[in-house]
C-alpha cells in the first residue's frame, strides 16, 4: 500500500498584529487556538496556505 503524505501544522505564534488575511487563513486550516495541531494532506493548496502564514506556525511531514 502506498504512503501518504500528510502535514502536521502547528499554530505556534499569536496572531495579534497579523493581517486580517492571515487571520483567516489560520482559521481555514482548521486551526482553533494557539498551539492547536492538525493534519492536512501534502498539496499545493495547503502548501500556500502554510506559506501565507508561516511565520505563525510550525509544519512537520508525517506519512500514514
């Protein structure tokens, strides 16, 4: 069976004084409070997403 790649994003850094699109962005990842932690798949739309706010958090490659 074939591995999947996943993301482990982690909301590390408060977002005060971010823009209001980075803000979102937080929020469309599906992140909820600071040092939430989910799991994405391994893609250009997320890969975008994490790069809009990267200084705000911490991503780690993990296969399933």
């Amino acid at each position: 069976m074939a591995e999947t790649k996943r993301l482990k994003i982690t909301w590390c850094k408060s977002q005060i004084g971010a823009d209001e699109y980075q803000k979102r962005t937080l929020r469309a990842l599906g992140l909820r409070r600071l040092h939430h932690t989910v799991i994405r798949p391994d893609n250009e739309s997320v890969r975008g997403m994490i790069n809009t706010g990267r200084h705000l958090v911490k991503v780690e490659e993990v296969t399933l």
